[in-house]
C-alpha cells in the first residue's frame, strides 16, 4: 500500500501532467436546481472526477453585445445571490485537472441576437470583451458558444450569418489566446442543417472543441415514432433527408467535410423523447403517433424523460422494453405511450464508436438527467461512468477518487505536533484558516491553501474565504 507522502506525490504528478488525449465534456443545466424532490440537482451533486470539462449553461446575448446573466440571483453572490457560478469553479480546487467553460446561448436563446451582433465590428468587439472579463472575473477555463444556429431560426434578411460565424469565432479566438481560453462550440448535426450553417473546415480553424449534437435527430414532430438518437440508419429511414438522421451519418459527414477528428466530440442525450401512440397495438418505431408523450415529474415537459426519471417509472410501472438491433437503441412502451431513449448499452455503443473513429472524445447533454442519486438499484452516474469506463479504461478520466485527493500542495512534512492528538485527518490550523495539517499514524503533514482561500472542513478542501466559516 501507498504511504500517503508517496500518493501525495503520484497526484500531484497527475495534476501536471497533460490533459488526457479524450474529453468528456458535461453540460449542467443550472435551472435543474428548481427541479422538485429527487430531481433538484445543484453544484453539489456533481462528481468533479467524472468529466474532463463541466460547462456551465447559459449566459444569454443582448443585441448590443453586452453578456446577459439570465438568473442573477442564482449565478452570482451580488446582492444576496447564491453565488452558483463562484460553487461551481470552486470544484477544480477538488480536481486540478478540470477545466470550466461558460456557455452562452441554447436552444431558448434563440438566433436573432447571436445574428445582429455577429454583423457588426463594434458589438462582436464588445462581446469579445465582455466574455474576458466575466472568465477572468469568474476564474472559467474558457467559452463555449451555443448559436443554434447560424442562418436558420428568426433568420435576418442581409445578415450571412454563415460568414459572419466565422468572423464572430476568429475574433473570439484572438480575444481569448492571450490568456489560453479554450474556446468550444455546440454546432447542429446532419448535413441537411450543418451545411447551412457552417464551413467546416474554417470554423475548426478557430475551436478547440466542435461539439457535435448528434441528438434530437427525431421526435414528436416526426410522422411516426422514432428514436432520439439512433446510432445508424433504420428500415424506415428512405428517403435521402432521413438516411442523414443517425449518429454514423452525422459524424461521418462532420469528418468528410473537413473537421479534425481529435477536436470533434460526439454528443449524447441523457433523455428520451416520448409519443403517443395512434394506437396501442401499434408499437415498433415506425408505428403511427398524435404527438408529445409523458412528462417526467422532475423535467416536467411533456415529450421528454431524463434518464433518471424513466428508470425510476420502470421500477413502479410494468413497461415492455425493446432493441432496436439495426439503429442500436432500447424503445420502450406502455399502452398507448412510446419512449426511445439510451442506455448504458447504447451509450457504450456510441462511445466505442467514438474510440473506433478517434474522435475526441463524448459530450454530455446533460448531467442532471443521469441517474445521480443511484435510485435505480446501482451506482451514481451510471451513464456517464460507463462513457468514462470505455474512454479511459475506468470510470473516471483521472482514476482517482475524491475521497483521496490532496487539498492543497504539501509545503513540509513536520513532527507529531498538538494539532494531531489521537486524531486522523484533516486540521485546520487554530490561527490561519488558510493552513491545515493531515494526521497519520502519529505523523503531521502541512498544507497551505493559495492565497485567498480558507480550508473548508465541510468539503476537505481549500475553498473560497466567503464560503468558508472561519
């Protein structure tokens, strides 16, 4: 067994070391810590050890450029705020090798802002500025941009968006170099949509990271039943729009269009989409539907369920479950309602394909739909774990346990002092709450926090001064 000196020493290696050659890239929807119940997820919740980058949505535009705080009183500690933003960076001080990006715009954002401010200098210029200062301000490790999406949604006449994208991610990128930002955007999919919107290989010219959102490829405003994300094309799929609408179509068409392999990320749902079906006898994809199916009791939106709440409903329902041999997906339904959704299996699926593909790895939409709390009868986080499990071999990207992480950088090893007694662990120091000792077998090591954080007793690790009661 490791002295605790010896694993001090293999961690910090780990922290310097270069980040890992895959990414796993999580978005947490911040709104989620309204959900009800068991659903409610908060800072709190996240496990920093199972994504390699946690990325915070959103931040809204305003037409001037200006950067718009869409929930200040949950994003900032100002006036009483809860401070939501300063809690979720202070989870890099558990993993040093996470990395934080602030994601501007979604799907509710629209496009008409992202449009008019892109096809004008002086507000591209403010925009630039402002996302510096709020990353500087806020200690995020970068920006990831959600313009869904360029040319299409409340398009504008005169504006070429797909032109101005370009102009609009180059000036953002030579904003951000000079601090080493990453910069990373969420782009559409198939070819149909991607085609519109971007030219391929100028826009990876300026991204660190492409993530692709290879989901909602189908739903309620289809025909018939279909599955949210299906890995390859399915019988039904015969016309040449339809035969676009699958993982392996997307992806190969991002790769043949000129995008890097290593900088595009396969991103994947943690929720299914849900239908009513015509009629229940009806009830293979393909079958006939009237619309939008169940909602989850925590997402509460009706054609939706988070993974999180479907396991939970197959535990007190008797719901029959199918495979989708040839798209490589689970379906599921109940009378007249009809479900397709993932699973680990699937999940593990499009994560060797990523592998296979040598893509750079899986981005997450999102984590407060995995199964966070172990409800359903295993482990916390089954979904993404099984991602980490086929990336890196283990069911995180570090390998390491939270439990075992070092709070700060040990300054010197010194004798068995009062601080200790018959005590193991951790000690903050009765004078200086930025300094605490680790106790063991009668041995004392010291430990400094960086300057302007205080050793937290509820978290073992060193956390900012207005956080911590000193």
């Amino acid at each position: 067994m490791w002295s605790y000196i010896a694993l001090l020493f293999a961690l910090t290696a780990v922290a310097e070391a270069t980040e890992p050659a895959k990414h796993v890239v999580c978005y947490q929807g911040t709104w989620s810590v309204y959900r009800p119940k068991e659903g409610k997820f908060g800072v709190e919740d996240i496990d920093p050890f199972l994504c390699t980058h946690l990325v915070y949505a959103f931040l809204g535009i305003q037409e001037s450029g200006d950067l718009r705080v869409i929930d200040p009183y949950l994003d900032l500690e100002d006036n009483g705020g809860l401070g939501n933003i300063q809690k979720f960076n202070a989870l890099k001080l558990k993993n040093p090798t996470l990395k934080t990006l602030l994601a501007v715009g979604g799907w509710n954002e629209g496009s008409k802002r992202f449009s008019i401010v892109a096809n004008d200098p002086e507000k591209r210029s403010r925009f630039v500025e402002q996302v510096v200062q709020f990353l500087q301000r806020h200690g995020f490790d970068g920006l990831d941009l959600d313009w869904e999406y360029p040319g299409q949604r409340h398009n504008l006449t005169g504006n070429n968006d797909r032109e101005n994208y370009i102009t609009f991610l180059k000036e953002l990128r030579a904003g951000l170099n000079p601090f080493g930002y990453i910069l990373s955007a969420a782009v559409g999919s198939a070819e149909f949509s991607a085609s519109i919107s971007y030219d391929i290989p100028t826009i990876s010219q300026y991204l660190d990271i492409i993530n692709v959102m290879a989901y909602d490829l189908h739903g309620p405003w289809d025909e018939s039943v279909a599955i949210n994300a299906p890995l390859y094309a399915g019988a039904n799929d015969t016309t040449e729009r339809a035969q676009q609408l699958n993982v392996d179509a997307v992806i190969r068409y991002w790769l043949d269009a000129g995008a890097p392999p290593e900088k595009l990320l396969l991103g994947v749902p943690f929720y299914g989409r849900t239908f009513t079906l015509a009629s229940a006898e009806g009830h293979m994809p393909g079958a006939d539907h009237i619309g939008r199916g169940i909602a989850g009791p925590y997402s509460r939106e009706p054609g939706v369920l988070g993974y999180n709440e479907l396991c939970e409903l197959f535990q007190r329902e008797q719901w029959t479950t199918g495979w989708e041999a040839v798209q490589q997906v689970p379906f599921a339904y109940k009378d007249r309602q009809w479900l397709g959704y993932e699973n680990t299996n699937s999940l593990v699926l499009k994560a060797q394909y990523a592998m296979e593909h040598k893509l750079g790895g899986i981005m997450i939409w999102s984590l407060e739909s995995d199964d966070f709390h172990g409800s359903c009868g295993g482990e916390s986080y089954p979904l993404l774990r099984n991602i980490n499990r086929v990336l890196f071999g283990r069911d995180n990207p570090t390998g390491l346990a939270a439990e075992v992480q070092p709070a700060a950088t040990p300054r010197s090893r010194v004798g068995v002092e009062d601080y200790c007694h018959d005590t193991d662990g951790y000690v903050r120091d009765s004078h200086n709450c930025s300094k605490f000792y680790y106790c063991s077998a009668g041995s004392t090591f010291q430990f400094a926090c960086p300057t302007g954080l205080s050793f937290d007793y509820n978290t073992n690790s060193c956390n900012y001064v207005d956080l911590v009661k000193c």
